[in-house]
C-alpha cells in the first residue's frame, strides 16, 4: 500500500506485466518516490469532510457503547436479581447471530423510522449497549472487592453514586479498552455507511475511499495514498494505547 502510494503509472503498470512488479523486490521500491500522490489524494475528495465525519461517529459511539454497556455490566455483576444468569446468557447469544441475519429487518425498521440518510442509525444503537463489552465489563466488575461497595453502603451511599464514584474509577483499564474497540469498530466500519448515508458531505472515510474506483479506470496511486492516511491514525492510536489495551484484556476474569 505504501510503496504503491509513491509510485506513478509507468512504474506500476510494467511492460514486464503488473504481477511481475508487484511480486518482485525491485519492482516494490518506488524509483523515483512520487510524493505529488498525497497532495492529489486529497484534491480529488474531501478529505477533512469526511475526517471530521468520521471522529464525530466515533465519538458518539465510544460514549454511547461505553457509558451504556458500562451500566448494564454493573446490573450484571454486582446487583442480584431473579433470572440475571437467563438475562446474561441471552445477552450472549446475541454474539452469536451474524449482523447479516438482522441487516434486513433492522434497516426496514429505521426506514420507518426516517432515519434514513441520517448519521442515528450508526450512533442510536450504540446506547443500547454492546454485546462483547457487556460481557468484557461484567467479568471485569466481578473481580473488585464487594468489602470497597459494602463500605460505601455503610456510608450512605446508594448504587448509582457507588457506580460512579467506585466502580468506574477503578475500570479505567477495561473501559479503555472498549472504548479503542468501539473507536476502531466505526472508523473501519465501511456496511454502515454504505446502507444508511446517501448524502456525500456525510460520509465517512472508510466509506469516502470508494470514490476512487470507476468502472474504466481506478487510480491506484492515489488510493492507496488516501488509504495510507487512513490507515495511520488507527496505528499511532494503537501504538499509544497499547499499554492499556494489554493491561485491561489481560486483568479480566482474573482475581
């Protein structure tokens, strides 16, 4: 992706044939670098439209999966109930029901709704909680003390300040982590979009790259240029959130 990015025409399509270059050591280093493909890239859509589209997506998702996943767990985990463990394993079996089998029925239903054309598809159901960090969350929440809430309780305090004031300060780790799945889900999320968005100004980047392919001609250059950008947020994201990525899978469950 990168090496194509700097490349032009000549260098791409060989007269020795595409997959000789492609598949050879040479034919990978650019020679010269084009670098005018990044630049370009960017003239030929709106980038930073569909940029800022995208982090607003992102935004709203990270809170809403977050903050509502993080209070449905907490029901789970630390307030006993009748039929909490049926609740939890149909919870679950959400997990295993491919999106395909719902897209159908679910997009009727937001048609109905007119929310078509409308970012509310791809940001509503993030507030309805999250399977994964559901369960993520609970088993999380399992392995704090009960002797730090029963003292809060002594104290006067009643579930919700307990939640907040406790719970939440002490599963940064976990709530970090999900938030970077959530944030990583919806900027590579590319079937949202595609479904629900018809305006171009609202776009997404994952969805904005499609722009590139025509049916005669597809600017590979240019592409791969815009998908290197793409792609590079994501990685300093990771690259920097690594730590307490690792550390929240890695304390969960465990005691």
């Amino acid at each position: 992706m990168i090496t194509t990015s700097l490349k032009d025409d000549a260098q791409i399509y060989t007269k020795e044939g595409s997959g000789t270059a492609a598949f050879s050591l040479i034919g990978m280093i650019p020679h010269p670098p084009v670098w005018e493909n990044y630049p370009k890239s960017l003239e030929s859509m709106p980038f930073f439209v569909y940029l800022r589209n995208t982090l607003f997506l992102c935004l709203m998702t990270v809170i809403g999966s977050v903050l509502s996943s993080a209070v449905v767990s907490y029901g789970f985990a630390r307030i006993k109930f009748k039929g909490s463990s049926v609740l939890f394993a149909l919870m679950l079996a959400t997990m295993a029901l491919p999106g395909q089998v719902t897209m159908i029925p679910v997009f009727s239903l937001f048609r109905s709704l007119g929310w078509y054309g409308t970012y509310l598809p791809l940001i509503v159901p993030a507030f309805f909680g999250a399977p994964f960090f559901i369960f993520l969350l609970t088993q999380f929440f399992k392995t704090l003390p009960m002797e730090f809430a029963e003292s809060a309780k002594v104290d006067g305090a009643n579930e919700w300040t307990i939640f907040t004031r406790l719970i939440l300060p002490l599963s940064k780790p976990a709530l970090a982590t999900c938030a970077l799945f959530s944030f990583l889900g919806t900027w590579n999320d590319f079937l949202g979009p595609l479904l629900y968005l018809s305006n171009p100004s609202k776009y997404t980047l994952a969805y904005g790259l499609q722009q590139f392919l025509s049916n005669y001609y597809v600017n590979w250059m240019q592409l791969m240029a815009a998908a290197t950008m793409f792609t590079i947020p994501i990685v300093i994201l990771f690259f920097f959130a690594q730590k307490t990525f690792i550390q929240g899978i890695a304390t969960t469950g465990g005691k």
